[in-house]
C-alpha cells in the first residue's frame, strides 16, 4: 500500500473532491455538480479550504480525491487560532488505506499557526469516532444546534 498524497484543491481542482464530499453532503446545494462545488468554495465568505488525498494513478495522474478535508482556520475566545475541521470522508473503495490519517496528519501540523484541531461528528457516525479517537482526538464537548427557519427573516 502506497503513501497517500495530501495537497490543497484550489480553483478547478476542488472538483477532484465532489465524488467524496457528495458521500458525505448529498443533500447539500453546493453538491449539485463538480462546478457548483467549486463554485460555493470559491464564493465561501469565511475561507473554507479544501484538501484532498490521493493515491497515485498509472501515469502519475490523480483523477479524484480518495478522501476530503474542507476546513477554516478561525479564532475563538476559548482555544485560540484552530483549524476547523467542517468535512472530513473517504469514498468507501478507498477506506481502510490511510487517506483519513494523512489528512488529518496534514490538519495537525502547525504549519498555519494552529493551537489546535477541531471537528463536529455525527452521533451517528460510530466508525469515523473510533478512527478520530485512535489518531489521539478526544471527545472535549456535546454540540447543540436548532435549525432556524430563515423563510421570513429579515436581513
């Protein structure tokens, strides 16, 4: 098994993370087509980033991200300048092979003057919380949401 590679998807290369992140957000606007993703990540107002990991292909060309990391750097009161991590997956052929621990190797070093990593997880999502809490993430918080209808909000 080879050593996956991690690098940032900029401009028309964030299309190379679509088929990973639609496994993840299949009911997200912004995963609608390779162009509309690009679209959003390029529009975003609070500099989301994207990473992807690949295997090498048979001339040396990747053709998709076997996995993503859509992340922002922010700063907050109570940790300080993080790297937040909003998506983290790897398609399922490519589970099992390193892809999610490259990427979250990269999210960890301190490259961008991070204090510390953070993610959100699903309740749900019991395989990636085994994998998240082998790499030496801990559980340091619940997160409470309420989905606001903005229908007849004023801006």
């Amino acid at each position: 098994m080879s050593t996956p590679t991690v690098r940032e998807l900029t401009g028309p290369d964030v299309a190379l993370a679509h088929a990973a992140l639609l496994e993840l957000r299949p009911h997200s606007p912004a995963m609608t087509s390779p162009a509309a993703l690009q679209a959003w990540v390029e529009a975003h107002p609070d500099g989301y980033r994207l990473m992807g990991s690949f295997e090498d292909g048979p001339d040396g060309e990747d053709t998709q991200a076997a996995a993503a990391l859509g992340f922002r750097v922010m700063t907050t009161l109570y940790r300080g300048r993080q790297l937040y991590t909003d998506d983290l997956v790897t398609l399922p052929l490519a589970r099992g092979q390193g892809h999610a621990r490259a990427l979250l190797a990269w999210a960890e070093a301190r490259r961008l003057g991070c204090a510390s990593v953070e993610l959100d997880s699903g309740v749900q999502r019991y395989a990636a919380h085994r994998q998240y809490l082998k790499f030496g993430l801990d559980i340091t918080s619940h997160h409470f949401g309420k989905v606001l209808d903005v229908s007849g909000a004023r801006a």
